[in-house]
C-alpha cells in the first residue's frame, strides 16, 4: 500500500495502515488536492 508519511511517499504493509485510525481535517491540503483529482470523500 503507498502511504503519505513524514512528508514522504512510501510503502507500508496493510497491517500497518489499518493498526490505528487516522483523520485529516477536510480543509487540509491533502483533502483539497485529493478532491481537485475528482476523489470523493461521500461529502
């Protein structure tokens, strides 16, 4: 799985992606430029 981690793009393993729950703010850049590439959220 590719990951966004300490401000790099790496790999990571599913079961350390999914190990704990993680959130963004909605108005976080990564929110912005995920939804500029037409990926929707279900907002």
């Amino acid at each position: 799985m590719v990951a966004f981690k300490n401000n790099n793009i790496t790999d990571v393993s599913l079961e350390e992606a999914t190990k704990e729950y993680n959130t963004l703010k909605q108005d976080s850049f990564l929110v912005t430029a995920a939804k500029g590439l037409g990926i929707s959220f279900g907002d």
